[in-house]
C-alpha cells in the first residue's frame, strides 16, 4: 500500500464546532481555578482496584452489538471480577453523544474511538494517552504498525496513542454476479465498465437499477473516494501541504459525472439514505453495484448467499491505477474521567487479543489489528477481506489519506457538507460550488492548524 499526504507534523485546531469550543473555554476555565486541566472538564478520573464494574459505549450500536455482547461474555467468564455495562450507540449519533457528555458528565470508561473521531475527542482532553499501558502489555509487538500509526496520526500531532486499533476497513464494489452475468457484462474493474454497467442494469419501469448512490448520512467520504478514483490525485493536500485538492479541476468533473447517476442508474430513496438503509435495499432489490466497505460482507451473505454477488476493490483509473481515500481505522479509547481504568484496559486487552480479534473481525468482515489474528484461515475464505488485503500489500493500491487531524474534520464532512451534497444530487447545487465551499473550510481549518503547531 502506497500512502500519499503532505501532512507531515505541522496542523492547527479550528475549533468551529461548538462542542470542541466550549470544551476548550471550560478546560481553560479549570486551569484558571487551580485545576490542571487534564482531564475532561479537569477530572483526571483513578485507575481503580482493577475490578468491579465498567461502562462500555460501542460506537457501532445495532451494527455490532451482537460480537461485542459475545466478546464482553468471554470477558466477563475470564474476568469474573469484572462487569461490563454494555451501552450500544448508532454510528451516526455517538459523536454528539460523546461531545454532550464532555461538557455534562457521565462519559464511559472505554469506548470505541476511531479515527475519524479522535481528534476532536483528544483537543478536549477527554483520552487517555495509552503508549506506556501497550508498551508494558502482552499486546505489544502483536498490532498491525500501520493501523497503530493511523490512529497515532490521527491524535492530534502530540504523537501519542489515544486509541488501540481494532479494525481496519476498505472500500469495496460489491456488484450482482447473476445480474451481470445476465446483461452479458463484464467484471466492472474499471471506472468505465463501471458506468457502462450502470447504465446497462437499469430498468426503472422494472424498479431495476445499475446502482445505489448515498445521499444520506456518511455520503462525503464516499463520494469522495469516487472522485479521486476518477482524477487519479493521489493526495489530498497540493505540494504546499496548505491548499486541499478537493476542488481541483479533474475532481470536479468526477464529481459531476459521479452525482449525474442520481435519479436517473439509482433509486430516487438514495437521496436520504445512509450505510444501513443503502445495504438493506441492495440486499433486497435488484441493483446492480454497491459502493459500500467490508463491514457489510456478512449482511450481503444472509441476504444473497455468496453465489450472487462479488465485493472487490474499488475500479481503477484510465492508467491502470487505483486510488482511494482512506477508511478510518477504528479502536478502543480510555476516557481520562473513568473512575476505573485498569479494569477498563484489561478489557482493550482482552477484546484485541488474538482469539477476540479474530471473533470480531469476521463478524465485521474487516482486517484484524492484531497480527496473529489476521492469519486465521477464515480470511482467506471471505473475499472481499482477502482481496482488500491484497490491494492494500501489492503496491497496486495508493491511499489519499483524509485529514482525520484536524479536530473539525468531522465537522466538516458531516454536518457542514452532507446537505450540500445533496443539493448537487438535486440539481441544486453545481459540483464546483459544492468543492469550492468544502475547501475553503479545510484550507482554514489547515491554515489554523499549521499556525497553532509552528
């Protein structure tokens, strides 16, 4: 795997979210009343007696909630000592639930933190730095280094580790053998069999369709990946490392191209569909593609059987090269205010063991973090993981790594941007302002970052 950025250590913190900017004024506020400020709101929290109870937020909630029920059993049955409350929260909420309980109380002891997210959690002080736990732990040594980097990256650029990887993720095409077989179509490897098979498949008196786009919650970073697997930039940052190359020219027109197939290859319900409600239509319609990750193998296997259906790597270019932005790599957190925090680490340890890991990832259909883990045989057995795993150690593959970082990053492609975006699928907004607008943010929040870090 190639990874291309201009990061390197510089950054700045563009606090615009409001949750971020109180965080701030109230960590300022406690320093000022004598409180070292380092925790979240100040509460630097105990590490406890290494029993008793502890709090679990799971950031995959419905989604995940069934593996981590079984992990927590096998934990618990290890660990008698212990109890875990188990607290399963949609993905699409879990920030905001996170960020409301910095700022009014009750935070977990452990939870899921990601990439995406860890950032924006960090600047608040509400993560505990975990280097010296791993480095002392039977863990050590048995992580993927490059998931462990990602997270270390994505902290904030004091280069400590807030988060222990679990799961790394990729982007997949899952497409209709049968349907493609039927039209006489080729495997679409390509962006131009891609959209070749997209239109072939659509039948929409029939309600047949050549794909489902998503227009609702997490449309950004896919509608991102589809423009750089188009343009072929491979970084997200120009040479400068200051300007975004989101609205590059080459990008606009494949956003353009990209957003045209609304309404007229995909359903019109796409407009306000998320992960959940795209996957589940895939699985019971007669669509052609689907641009999803790894994390829905399993929902496409008991929908389909695996004689229907294929998930490989995204399409390559018109040079025979892939491109695609970066899945964040997700993980486990201590939170600085647990009352509780060796028993919550007990718990980190235990759920990226090999045996848990591996019981995990095949559930998720995703690569495992712990090294051991990823050598079972049911890798090898699950497609679109092997293939992902391919594509990401071939040198075939050059990652454009998103700007996890900047604490608004989340902000930004969210909240900020999601409406937007489906104001271009409606017509209502062209691919250029959509770009040009998005950029203009990032290189602010990019400006400010590099300031703050000299």
């Amino acid at each position: 795997m190639k990874i291309s950025n201009h990061t390197g250590s510089r950054g700045g913190r563009r606090r615009t979210s409001a949750a971020v900017a109180l965080g701030a004024v109230l960590a300022l506020t406690a320093t000022a009343c004598g409180d070292d400020g380092s925790g979240a709101g100040g509460d630097k929290g105990a590490d406890g007696s290494g029993k008793g109870k502890i709090v679990f937020w799971d950031n995959n909630g419905g989604v995940r909630t069934e593996i981590w029920k079984e992990i927590i059993a096998d934990f618990e049955k290890a660990n008698p000592d212990i109890k875990v409350e188990y607290v399963g929260i949609a993905s699409t909420e879990y920030q905001s639930k996170v960020d409301t309980a910095l700022q009014g109380g009750g935070l977990p002891d452990v939870g899921g933190v990601g990439a995406a997210m860890l950032a924006g959690f960090a600047a608040q002080g509400a993560l505990e730095p975990l280097d010296e736990r791993l480095g002392s732990s039977s863990l050590s040594g048995k992580l993927n280094k490059d998931m462990v980097e990602s997270l270390k990256a994505a902290g904030g650029g004091d280069d400590k580790l807030y988060s222990i990887p679990t799961s790394a993720n990729n982007g997949v095409l899952y497409y209709r053998t049968d349907l493609f077989k039927k039209a006489g179509l080729e495997e679409p490897t390509t962006w131009e069999r891609f959209y070749e098979a997209a239109e072939k498949l659509t039948n929409s008196g029939k309600n047949e369709f050549g794909y489902t786009i998503r227009g609702g919650a997490g449309s950004i970073a896919q509608a991102l990946d589809a423009m750089y697997g188009q343009s072929g930039i491979t970084s997200f940052w120009d040479s400068s490392g200051e300007k975004t190359t989101v609205n590059d020219p080459k990008n606009v027109a494949a956003l353009e191209k990209y957003a045209a197939l609304y309404k007229k290859v995909t359903p019109a319900a796409d407009l306000n569909n998320d992960f959940t409600k795209m996957v589940a239509q895939w699985d019971s319609g007669t669509i052609g593609m689907l641009n999803h990750n790894l994390g829905s193998y399993q929902d496409h296997v008991k929908a389909l059987g695996i004689e229907k259906f294929r998930g490989i790597p995204q399409p390559v270019g018109a040079g025979g090269k892939r491109v695609q932005v970066s899945n964040p790599v997700d993980g486990l957190g201590l939170f600085k205010s647990g009352k509780n925090k060796d028993a919550a680490w007990k718990f980190i340890e235990f759920a990226t063991s090999k045996a848990e890991n591996s019981k995990f990832n095949e559930a998720a259909g995703q690569v495992p973090s712990n090294t051991d883990a990823a050598k079972d045989a049911w890798i090898s057995k699950a497609e679109p993981t092997k293939l992902a795993a391919d594509a990401l150690s071939d040198g075939s593959t050059t990652i454009v790594q998103l700007p996890y970082y900047l604490p608004d990053w989340n902000t930004i492609s969210k909240a900020d941007n999601e409406p937007n975006f489906q104001k271009v699928l409606l017509g209502k907004m062209s691919a250029k302002e959509f770009l040009d607008t998005m950029a203009e943010q990032l290189n602010a929040a990019q400006e400010e970052w590099n300031q703050q870090k000299g």
